[in-house]
C-alpha cells in the first residue's frame, strides 16, 4: 500500500489505548484519523499521551469518526461488552478492524469475518500482539505433540475483566488442534473447594492468577514420565506490543476477510 495508513483509535483513553496512539503520532507510515475515549474527550490526542499537542481532538462519538470518511484501519482496545459492536459498525464504514480486545465468541468472530468478506475489507482480531508471546502459542503446540498432559496458568493485574486471558484461550485452542482430547488426572478425583482445579478445556486445566503488581504472564507447564517442560513468556510493559500492532495494521491492508490469532502472520 502507498501512502500513510490512517488510523482511528478505539479506547485512546486507556492504558493501551494511548500506547497505540502514540505509536501512530511517531511512525512515519501512519497517521491519526481519530481518537475515540468517552472519559478523555475534548482534549488534544498527543497532550493525553505525553506529546507534544497534534491538533486531533479525542472525541466520544465513534460513528461519527467512522462517517467522516478517509480511515483505513481503525484499532480497538476498549472492554468485551463494546468491542463487538465497534468491530461491525468499522466494517459497516469499510473501515479495517485490528482488534486487541478480547472476550468474541467463536459465533461472533464467524459472523464479523462474513461481514468483512461481503464489504472486501480485511481484519483482525488477536488476544495477543506479542510476538514473544505469539512464539510462546507455537512452542506449546510443538510440544503439546510429545507431552499431552499440561496445564495452563496465566498471570494478570486484579483489574482484568476477562478470565482466563484470551491469550490463554488462543493457547489452548492451539494446542488441541494438535492434540486429540485426553482427560488428565485421577478419574476419581474430587474438588474440595469447587473451581480449584482451575477451568476444564478439552481434557487440561487452565489456572487464572489475578493480582496486583502483576502485569501479564503465561505459562504452560508440561509433565511427562521422570521429567516436565515450561514454556513461559512474560510481559512487562504495553510498548512491548506495539510493533505487533504496527504489523496487524499493515497486513490488514493486504487481505479479505477478519483473522483471528496474530500467530497467522508470524512464520
């Protein structure tokens, strides 16, 4: 694609949010269409995240953004209950979606990519733009070949709404791609406190820590006869995830059709 990408920031308010509003202020290949926050509205979008003022006024009103034309991708890091609708009304502007929010049903993913096909518009949807993170998935699936007993614990912050974390879910949706369904532990075996064992997903385990001071790791943990493996990747600030954002941006320009999993794009 020739020319700056255009970009509408969903969420520019939040703690990812502004991240990526800075990353589009700094990179020479894009450039800030809109900035969307109902809470940080009315002030310059450079001056909320510590830059020097750009002349584009957060605002509360998406559609409205979306309407005025001249986007081509917008990034949505706003909350599970919003994300969905903010995802179709940008495909219904053919208006590109990379989406960090997580909490889409299977459902709803299959639905959006539809709409995407029918507009001839690209888009994503990635629990994690990580790429340590992205590597961690693919390590776990090669291993998952050798060591099919595992569990899964990710680590948040106590103020992450959704559990387990979408990377886990991606995680473990990968895994069992490659792995045929195996009940793990003693059949007879009884919870006596309910929900200590973790979350059942196709015959594993998954543990969600949610702490303060924790910002966000994962780890799976595989067990074998006379040894174990760890596979952990850890993440420990929001910048880390930018360039991953930059590279949704730029591929969602090249295809149709929404893609769920940032691992597509890495080889």
């Amino acid at each position: 694609m020739k020319g700056k990408i255009r970009v509408i920031v969903s969420g520019a308010g939040g703690r990812m949010g502004r991240e990526v509003v800075k990353l589009v202020l700094e990179d020479e290949a894009l450039e800030l269409a809109a900035a969307i926050d109902r809470s940080a509205s009315s002030q310059d979008a450079g001056r909320l995240v510590g830059l020097e003022a750009c002349g584009i006024m957060v605002t509360s009103d998406l559609e409205a953004a979306l309407e005025a034309g001249g986007a081509d991708a917008m990034v949505d890091f706003t909350t599970p209950q919003s994300a969905y609708a903010n995802t179709a009304l940008a495909i219904k502007y053919g208006v590109r979606p990379v989406i960090g929010t997580t909490g889409f049903t299977p459902e709803e993913i299959e639905e959006l990519d539809k709409q995407c096909r029918e507009r001839g518009i690209g888009g994503l949807i990635a629990p994690n733009f990580s790429i340590g993170a992205i590597l961690m998935m693919k390590f776990a699936a090669q291993a998952a070949k050798y060591f099919p007993h595992l569990e899964i614990i990710e680590y948040h912050g106590d103020q992450k709404l959704d559990a387990p974390s979408g990377t886990a879910i991606k995680t473990a949706e990968m895994i069992s791609a490659v792995r045929e369904e195996l009940r793990q532990g003693n059949p007879k075996e009884e919870e006596v406190i309910e929900g200590s064992r973790g979350g059942y997903y196709n015959g594993f385990r998954i543990h969600s820590v949610r702490l303060p001071g924790v910002f966000a790791q994962e780890e799976v943990v595989f067990g074998g006869y006379g040894q174990t493996l760890k596979i952990r990747h850890d993440s420990y600030e929001r910048a880390g995830y930018m360039p991953g954002v930059k590279l949704g941006l730029q591929k969602v320009m090249e295809y149709t059709g929404l893609v769920y999993g940032f691992d597509h794009f890495i080889e």
